[in-house]
C-alpha cells in the first residue's frame, strides 16, 4: 500500500469512529496521517537570490525556516519531509 493509499484509508476510518470512540483515535489518526504525508516526495521550492539558486524545503517554506536542501538529500533533515529530485514535472 502507498503513502497516499494509507492516507485516504485512515481519512475514511476517521470519518466511521468519530462518533463510537474517544478523541484520542481521531488524535492517532491525525499524526499517523501527518507522518505519511512526509513520505510522499515533494519537489523543492526554487528561490533566487543574487548570483545563486537555493532548493527549499517545501515543508520548512511554508513554516518561514526556508530550509536549504542539498541535491543529495532524499529526505530534509530538519522536519523529515521526503524530496524529489526527478526531471519530470
């Protein structure tokens, strides 16, 4: 099973316990979700600054760290998202 297939999974479990079990499920869900979310690759985000070309983190971005990320990293050191490096769009 994916990352993405185990997301929408918990999603519909979350959904059919909210109403029989106490939040603490629906709180387990909630981080086993945010967990594989970071195991999805993400592309980094290109930012230009004078004379350079930086790779961001799109997770740390959005958060106002902008993480630089080095090419040979697969994954970012400081929240753990995945990274994809690939050519394609």
């Amino acid at each position: 099973m994916k990352p993405e297939e185990a997301i929408e999974t918990i999603k519909i479990a979350i959904a059919e316990v909210e109403w029989n079990y106490p939040m603490d499920y629906a709180a387990a869900f909630e981080t086993a979700i945010e967990a594989l979310e970071k195991q999805v690759p993400i592309k980094p985000v290109s930012k230009y600054e004078y004379r350079d070309n930086k790779n961001v983190c799109p997770s740390c971005e959005t958060k106002n760290s902008c993480r630089i990320v080095m090419f040979w990293e697969k994954f970012c050191p400081d929240c753990g998202q995945a990274i994809d490096w690939s050519e394609e769009e």
